[in-house]
C-alpha cells in the first residue's frame, strides 16, 4: 500500500519540519511492505491546493494520512474538505499526532475522517495498513478508531507506547522535497533522543499525554545510538547547510550519567569539533541526579555542564517561563525556583554556554504586573535570546479545572481554543506560539498581551540588534537583506523569518 502523509502548515513557520512525520515515514519505508511519503504545504502554502492534486496525481496513494496538532486543527479541516471535493470521495483519510492523541474522539468525528490512530504511530499504522490491503478487519487493531458504516466509530483499547526507541530507524530527513530549504532558513535540524518529559508542568500536553496510552512514556534513546544517528545526519546535511544540532528533548542533560555517555561517545565520534549543539534544560536540572523523586541536591553540578560544554553544547535553552514562583510553581506546576534560574543563569554564562531564556506571556490567572515581572527578570538573568511566547490554549486546557487553590475551570477561564473572531491577530499568526492568540482572561485583555510582548522584544532585541551591528557591520545588513528577500520569495511568515535570522543564521547562530 502506498500512503503519503501530510504536514498541513499555512502558518508560513519555516521550522515546522515535523520529526514525527519523519519517524513515521521512514519506518514505513525501512520496516514495512509499505511505501511512505511526505507532502508538505510549508514552501507551498499560497497554491496549496494545486500542489495537493499534483502530488496526489503523480505519487497515487491508497491511503492518506494527515498530521494533526492542536493549533493546526483549522488547516487539517481544510485539508479534509479538499480532498474530499476535489481529489476523492473515498481514500481512506487517516489522522494522527497529538491532537488524535489527546483528544481522539473529536478528531475521528471530524467530516471526512475514516481512522484515527492514538499515540505512537509506527506499529499502529503499519497494522492498519496490512488490514486494508488484505481487506480484513480492523476490530483488533490496538490504537486505532475508525468509522462504522452507519456514521459513528469504533474504537479499539489503546497499543502502549513503543519500549526500545533505539530500535526505530533513523529518520530520513530526505523524504522532504524542500529539505534544503529548511535547512537554509533554520540551518539546524531537529533530533530526537528521548520520548516524553517526566514533569508535570500544568501547561504543557505532556503530562496528560502520559494517560492516553499504556505503559512507559518516558524514554531515552541508547546514547551511542544517538550519536550514530547524529553522525549520520551530519554526513548526508553537514555540507547543505546543517550548521548546529538541535536535541529537541525537553531535559536532556536530567540524568546525569547518560549525559556523560553521550558527551563521551559524541567525542569519541570527533563530532564535537564537526557540529554544535543546542539543548534544552530547566533552570533545576543540574541540581538533580536521577530525575524527579530522586533525593534533590542543592548543590550545582559543575560537572555536568562542563562535560557538555567539551563536547560541543554551545547553548543551552531554559524555560524561565514567568517572573514570579507563583505563576511559575503554582499554576505551571514548574518546580523550579527564581533563585535556581538565576543561578543556572549565572553558572552557564561561566561555563561560556549561550543561554536562551523561553517565557510564556499570559497564562491562567496571570496579572499584568506579573508579565512585568517575568520582563524583569529577564533583563537580570542576560541570556544571549530572550523568547516570548504567548500562551496558547492546548489539547489539554480544556480539561484543567482546579490547580491547588485556583479555580481554572471555564466559568473563570475561557476556555475556547480557537476563539479568534476579537483577535488582533492574522489567520496566519494564530497557529503559532511566537505571535498565537493569547488567552481570555479576567486579569488582562488580549491586546494588552499582544502590545506587552512587542514591547518586551523591541527592548531586547534593540540590543541584540545593536551588538550585532557592532560587530558585524556591512556584513549584517547584507546578510539580513538575502535571507529575508528570500523568506519574501518563498510566501514565508516574514514575522518568523526574521526571528529565525536574528537567531540561528549566519554570524548570529551564537554570539
Ligand atoms: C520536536 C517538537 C517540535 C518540532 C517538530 C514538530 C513535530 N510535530 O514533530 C517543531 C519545532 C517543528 C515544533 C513545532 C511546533 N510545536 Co512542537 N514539539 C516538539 C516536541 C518537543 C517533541 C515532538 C516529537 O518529535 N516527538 C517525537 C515524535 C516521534 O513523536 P510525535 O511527534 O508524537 O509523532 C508520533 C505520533 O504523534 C504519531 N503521529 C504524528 N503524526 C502522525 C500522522 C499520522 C497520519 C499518523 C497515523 C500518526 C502520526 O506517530 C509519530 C511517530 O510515533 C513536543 C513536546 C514533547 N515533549 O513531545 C512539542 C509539541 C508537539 N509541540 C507543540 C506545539 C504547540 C508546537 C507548535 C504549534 C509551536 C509553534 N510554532 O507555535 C508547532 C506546531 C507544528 C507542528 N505541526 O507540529 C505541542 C503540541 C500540542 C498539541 N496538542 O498539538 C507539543 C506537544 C508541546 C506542548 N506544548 O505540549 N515542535
Ligand atoms: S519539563 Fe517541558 S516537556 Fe516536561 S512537562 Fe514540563 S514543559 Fe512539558
């Protein structure tokens, strides 16, 4: 059987190159008798719809699979309604992702859907294809629902998640047409070593996401595996533009003695000279050993970030989150204290790593004079990148109702994920996270979120800005007029593009 699967994004986000799209993919081709291929609207989203009929004319699937994130469910309606007027009435249309995950019923309720497949998709979907080819049933396929004849579904138990992540094949980054592109505006690529987060931070899909399928969901990778796969990415993109790693596993560095392994084994690859990398860490991951539950050391471990600043890390990403212990600790269930995060601040900055602070503007309860709280510290901590997200309603919000003594249930919160008729934001913006629509709320408007994160940018980026100039010169502005006639070239976000070129191009990739 053949299936081609689809990464829905109008938004114009030149990042969105979806690594589980990629895994899936790729283990359709490598393990199956299937055959798996992309089609991404990222490079073709102002003809999207003619780019959906020539691929579905020259690759002929059997099957159609779509992607479905939470903020991308407009595009993946879309997306269903075309096919069905336009390109078939009947190929099976197959949805996963976090959203099915999640939330798998009101997915595979969505006009035009015939199957839903919860969690993981390697196995699952490989058994749902072999179903339709051999044309038997699907009553037993664990993790799959599908619709019945008569309009409602059939939902099978749940499949667990996959034990042995090292035994998956690497993703094959070249199953994306427009690779290089990607590869021009974000010059990184994005890895993946682990699965799932043990925190329970209460804005975040994470931690209810642990529930909607049995067994372990968080996983590390072999370490050696990992490097060989990074080695791998590396020979085929190092000379494409693949200028820094990028671990997407939001705690990288927790566990102490896998950190070591892999530095070891990333050095003993000779990598650490050939590609840097950028992680993600909490502002208490080097005060833990093991994990949380494990006896809390209040002491930093030097080690550990010296480790990884010899074999390469040349940034280090942090959730700061919000300037205050109470929108941080008690209502994002963060864990994480202002007087760790400035250590951690104070620390990597000694250890010469590059910081990029992420911050969430506009969460359940906040006050206005809690956002200047979280501009504040900020400004204390100095990372080289400050990012300001707004906070965006997720798959899982709507099922928040009380976090310790605050109620969050909808009659004190809006709870209207795709609430947008006031917004001040465009179509486009509204699915991202950088410039997404910000939440109702009885403590702030809308606007002012949206006014307070320009305001929050335009003083640290006025000064990144000018670092730059300063030592960059001519060079900046002739690096800042290609990469963004070519964003305008490409119908991109031109928002995000700049983003991007402030952050991961040319000379500003580190500072
Ligand atoms: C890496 C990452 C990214 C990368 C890659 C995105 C991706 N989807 O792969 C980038 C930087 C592009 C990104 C962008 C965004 N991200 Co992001 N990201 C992550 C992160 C850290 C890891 C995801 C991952 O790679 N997991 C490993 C892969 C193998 O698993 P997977 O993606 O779940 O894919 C499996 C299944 O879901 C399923 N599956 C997926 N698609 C399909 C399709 C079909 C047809 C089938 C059958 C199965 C199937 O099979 C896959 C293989 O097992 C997660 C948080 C986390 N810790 O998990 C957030 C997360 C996925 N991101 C999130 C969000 C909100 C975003 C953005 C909207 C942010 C923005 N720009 O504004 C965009 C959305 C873009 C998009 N379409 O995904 C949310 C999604 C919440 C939701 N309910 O939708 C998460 C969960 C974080 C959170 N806040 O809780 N992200
Ligand atoms: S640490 Fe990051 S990935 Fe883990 S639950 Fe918290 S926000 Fe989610």
């Amino acid at each position: 059987m053949k299936i081609s699967v689809i990464s829905p994004n109008l938004s114009g986000c030149v990042s969105i190159l979806d690594t589980g799209v990629t895994y899936l993919a790729t283990y359709i081709n490598e393990r199956t008798s299937h055959d798996a291929s992309i089609w991404d609207y990222t490079f073709n989203r102002h003809r999207w719809q003619s780019y959906l009929l020539e691929k579905y004319k020259k690759d002929k699937p059997d099957v159609i699979g779509i992607t479905h994130t939470t903020l991308y469910t407009s595009y993946v309606v879309e997306t269903i309604k075309e096919i069905r007027n336009n390109i078939s009435k009947d190929i099976p249309i197959v949805l996963g992702g976090y959203h099915p995950t999640l939330r798998p019923r009101e997915s595979i309720n969505l006009p035009g859907v015939d199957a839903v497949i919860c969690g993981e998709g390697e196995y699952i979907l490989s058994n749902y294809l072999d179903a339709l080819e051999s044309k038997s049933e699907l009553y037993n396929i664990p993790g799959l629902l599908f619709k019945l004849n008569n309009g409602s579904y059939f939902e099978n138990s749940r499949a667990g998640w996959i034990e042995d992540i090292s035994s998956l094949p690497f993703p094959d980054y070249e199953l994306w047409e427009d690779i290089d592109k990607y590869l021009y505006f974000i010059q990184q690529l994005w890895l993946i070593g682990s699965r799932g987060c043990p925190y329970p931070c209460t804005n975040c899909e994470e931690v209810y996401i642990k529930d909607a399928s049995p067994g372990n969901r968080f996983r590390y990778r072999d370490p050696q595996n990992y490097v060989d796969e990074i080695k791998f990415q590396f020979e085929r993109f190092g000379d494409r533009g693949l200028r820094m790693g990028h671990p997407f596993d939001p705690v990288f560095p927790i566990n102490a003695q896998w950190t070591r392994e892999f530095c070891s084994k990333y050095i003993d690859a000779g990598m650490h000279t050939k590609l840097p990398l950028s992680i993600f860490a909490r502002g208490d991951t080097f005060y833990l050993h093991e994990g949380p539950g494990s006896a809390r050391f209040q002491t930093f471990d030097h080690d550990r970030v010296k480790c990884l600043a010899e074999a390469g890390v040349r940034e280090v990403r942090i959730g700061v989150e919000t300037g205050t212990d109470r929108m941080r600790n008690e209502i994002h269930k963060k864990m994480c204290t202002t007087k760790q995060l400035e250590e951690t601040f104070h620390y990597m900055q000694k250890h010469d790593m590059n910081t990029i602070a992420y911050n969430m503007l506009g969460g359940p309860t906040e006050t206005r004079s809690e956002m200047f709280e979280t501009l504040k510290l900020n400004w204390k901590l100095k990372p080289n990148k400050p990012i300001f997200f707004i906070y965006q309603m997720l798959a899982h919000d709507t099922q928040l109702s009380q976090v310790g003594n605050y109620d969050l249930s909808p009659d004190a919160i809006s709870k209207d994920i795709f609430n947008s008729e006031d917004s001040e934001r465009s179509v486009e913006d509204q699915s991202t996270i950088q410039f997404g629509e910000p939440m109702q709320s009885k403590t702030f408007s809308k606007n002012f979120v949206v006014y307070f994160q320009l305001f929050c940018y335009s003083i640290f980026i006025g000064r990144r800005i000018s670092k730059m100039i300063f030592k960059q010169r001519f060079e900046f502005f002739k690096n800042l007029y290609i990469y963004m006639r070519r964003g305008y070239k490409e119908k991109a976000n031109m928002k995000i593009v700049f983003a991007y070129f402030l952050g991961s191009c040319e000379d500003n990739l580190f500072e």
